[in-house]
C-alpha cells in the first residue's frame, strides 16, 4: 500500500510524535521511509546546497540519528536535506521523486498564526495528489 512514506522532519520536538507514527506503519506496509529536513536559515536559502552552516551540520547529524533509529528497527531508511522554504521543497520532492504517503507532524498555531508564520502543511495537502498524514503534536 505505502511502498515509499516521505517523513517531513522540522528538527523540533514536534517531530517525535510522527516518528513513533510511521514505525509500525512502515513495518506492517513493509515501506522504505525518506527522512526529509528542509534546512530554511539564510545559509540555506542563500547558497542551497553549497551552504555551510552550523546549522546544516546539526540537521545532517539529526537526520542521520533518526535514521539509524528506523534502521535499528528493521525498517529501510534514507536521509534527504533540502534547502529553502520547506512547502515547496517538500512539494518539489514529491512531484520530482514520488512516494505514496507523506507523513508530516503539525504545531497546531491555528488559522491566524497560519496565516502570519506560514503553514509548510497546509501548502503541501493542497499541492499534492498523493496521501497526506497530518499529526497534530502535543
């Protein structure tokens, strides 16, 4: 059913309620999970891939530690870093690489937050054609 879960990570403690999520799911699908940061500070945004920013260095190191932790547990993973704003990397990835779910954990502002801050989520569930699993953190 999910051959390829696409995890949205944003490096906050939001991100552990979907990460315990998507365990048993990718295992009882049998699905390969692609761990995604979108690293959004102004190195990021400025030089994209050539950046080079502590930063970067916390979200590769991140990324590699949940990644191990999926693997520990039997279940494929990969580990993708994107530059910029995270909605459109999250939507480019999807539209360039594909995958049969997004899974992703939200904060919860509300509209006017939204509104004001940005809702990577909300841009991506209306820019997509494949499922989206929004989990709203606590």
């Amino acid at each position: 059913m999910y051959k390829t879960i696409l995890l949205t990570l944003d490096g906050t403690p939001t991100d552990r309620a979907i990460i315990e999520h998507v365990k048993p799911l990718a295992k009882l699908a049998q699905s390969r999970v692609v761990l995604l940061h979108v690293a959004d500070g102004w190195a990021a945004r400025t030089f994209g891939p050539d950046a080079v920013s502590p930063e970067i260095t916390e979200d590769t190191a991140y990324l590699k530690r949940i990644q191990s932790e999926f693997q520990s547990a039997g279940i494929p993973a990969e580990a993708e870093l994107a530059y910029g704003d995270p909605g459109d990397e999250i939507v480019r990835w999807v539209e360039k690489k594909g995958c049969d779910l997004v899974a992703m954990s939200t904060h919860g502002h509300g509209f006017l937050a939204d509104l004001f801050l940005g809702s990577a989520s909300r841009r991506v569930r209306h820019s997509i054609r494949v499922p989206v699993l929004l989990l709203r953190a606590r």
